[in-house]
C-alpha cells in the first residue's frame, strides 16, 4: 500500500502525499504552499511550521535533496516535520522555537532528481534538465547558486556531475528557492541544507578560501552542534568553513545565502563517512535523525536567543 514510513526511503510521490497529509492535519501549527514547480513539472511543496500569527515572524529555512542519491537528507526533513508537531506543547525549546518563529521545510528540492533515483539510477545527483547541444542531462543544483558561479569546484561541462549549470539560477529548482528566499530576506534569520555523506557541519565559505565576517561565531555554533549530536550516540562530526574542511566548490546554496544577509547558514553531511555512503541502510535512518534533530534544535536554539 502507499503507507509512508518514518524509517524507509519514501518515494516521491508518497512524500508529497504525506506532505498534503500533514498539511491538512494541525491547521494552527502547519500549512503549505508551493514555490514552483520543476523542470519536468513536479511541484515543489514548502511546509511551514510555527504557530499561527497575524505579525510576521522570524524564521529558518531548512532544504533536504538538493542532491538526487543522498536520500537520508528527505528522511530528516520529514522526520524534523513529524519531530516538531508530535513535541510541540510537551518539549519546552520546541514549542518556544514555533511560538517564537516559524520554520520553512523543504523536504525535498530536486524533485525531478529524487524521483529519477527511485526509478531509474540510484547514483543520480543533479536536476533532470535538458540542454540544447548536448545529449547529457541536468546540472549540480548546488553549483548553480550565484555566488562565486563556476570559479572554482564547478565544471562547465554539461556531462559533469558537478555541472554550475548555463547561468546562475539556470536551474528552476535552485531559482524557485532563491526568488522564496530573497522575497521573505527580511525574515528569515538562518539558512540549513541537509546533505550526506562524510559527517561533516559546514558553513561559509566554498566559494573561497577567505573566511567569513563572522567565521567565529559560525564555528562556535557549529562546535556546539556537533558536540549536541555526538552526546546522542557518539557520531563524530568534523565542524568549519567549507573550503577547507570538504572542497572548494562555487555556487553553493549555503555561501549564497549568507551573502544576501543569512547569518546563520549550514550545511550537513549526514552519516556515514563511507562504509555505505550515500546507500545508507534504513536501520540508519532513525538513530541519523534523532541524533542530527539534536543539531539542528542546538542551531535554532542560539538563532533564537539571538534574535
Ligand atoms: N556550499 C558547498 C558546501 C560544501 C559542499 C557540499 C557538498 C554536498 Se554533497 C557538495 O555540494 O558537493
Ligand atoms: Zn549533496
Ligand atoms: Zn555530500
């Protein structure tokens, strides 16, 4: 049957049942709303949580499957969905962090990506775009962001795994989520996009070696973060500015969003550090989102002091 499971990998389309589910559960503390669609016309669905005000409120954004095979990363943003809603009331930080603000979930970004893993090629990881001139298909979603476009851990090859795409925002999912996040700037206070694999807490920047204005602050945050998900099951995560603690690499969402104005903006790389690298099995995904909520709860707890 088309049940959805907490601890499988859904397919695509019983995420996006799941997601109108979950919608049409608790009005006051959940709604959604689609932000485009994909280049092959799935819609891209945005849950936002938080309570109900008439004011605006500051908010996070967290994206999951930006990258087609790392299908750990959806789990977790429907496993923090389904976290939220069942603690809010019982869990003091949680329900202050949704009485205070409001946090946007996209559960999964590259739509047309994820559902080509599903059905086609497990090892897929760009948009599913076609380009005039060549036979190869899709570009890297996070490449694609301007910011540094295409300088450096990028490739102009359209056959790349790492292709930035024909321009900045070629690509109708990275441009969806950009025109969100630059039309709701004001409010949105931190920027979270859950990858794997490597275990690693990044933040800005890729793009360059230069660290960021507030470089010490980020990495104060993200030490935190990683000690609260380590304290869990002892996971060990590797915390600091991109370039240097992954690879160079341009046009990443993360360093985009920090330069428009994002002061908190990270990226994770679930479990595991290889042994089954981006095939996780699904005995991993409950103890990986568990212990990763604890991060991600650390995050949202010192944006929201900060405020
Ligand atoms: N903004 C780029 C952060 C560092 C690279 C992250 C990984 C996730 Se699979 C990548 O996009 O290659
Ligand atoms: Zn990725
Ligand atoms: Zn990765």
């Amino acid at each position: 049957p088309r049940t959805h499971s907490y601890t499988k990998y859904n397919s695509f389309d019983k995420v996006q049942s799941w997601i109108n589910s979950m919608a049409s559960s608790n009005s006051d503390l959940i709604s959604k709303q689609t932000i485009g669609n994909s280049y092959e016309g799935r819609p891209m669905t945005l849950l936002k949580l938080g309570k109900k005000s008439s004011s605006v409120k500051p908010a996070i954004f967290m994206d999951c499957g930006i990258h087609a095979r790392e299908w750990i990363s959806p789990a977790f943003c429907q496993w923090f969905v389904k976290e939220a809603l069942s603690t809010y009331g019982s869990d003091s930080q949680m329900t202050s962090l949704l009485n205070e603000m409001d946090v946007y979930v996209l559960p999964v970004l590259n739509v047309d990506g994820y559902d080509y893993t599903h059905k086609s090629n497990r090892m897929w990881r760009k948009t599913r775009s076609r380009k005039s001139g060549s036979s190869c298909i899709g570009a890297d979603p996070n490449r694609n962001f301007n910011a540094g476009w295409c300088t450096v851990g990028a490739s102009s090859n359209p056959c790349s795994d790492t292709y930035c795409g024909s321009k900045a925002e070629s690509e109708i999912e990275a441009k969806n989520v950009a025109d969100f996040i630059r039309r709701n700037k004001s409010t949105i206070k931190a920027y979270i996009t859950v990858h794997s694999y490597s275990q690693l807490l990044l933040f800005p920047y890729a793009y360059t070696f230069e660290l960021a204005a507030t470089h010490s602050e980020l990495m104060k945050v993200a030490e935190g973060a990683s000690a609260a998900l380590r304290s869990l099951y002892g996971t060990r995560y590797t915390s600091g500015p991109a370039a240097a603690t992954i690879y160079p690499a341009a046009g990443g969402s993360d360093d985009w969003a920090y330069d428009l104005g994002v002061k908190y903006s990270y990226t994770f790389e679930l479990r595991d550090t290889g042994r089954y690298g981006f095939l996780l099995p699904e005995s991993q995904i409950k103890p990986t989102c568990e212990e990763t909520m604890l991060a991600v709860k650390y995050i949202a707890a010192y944006v929201q002091k900060n405020l």
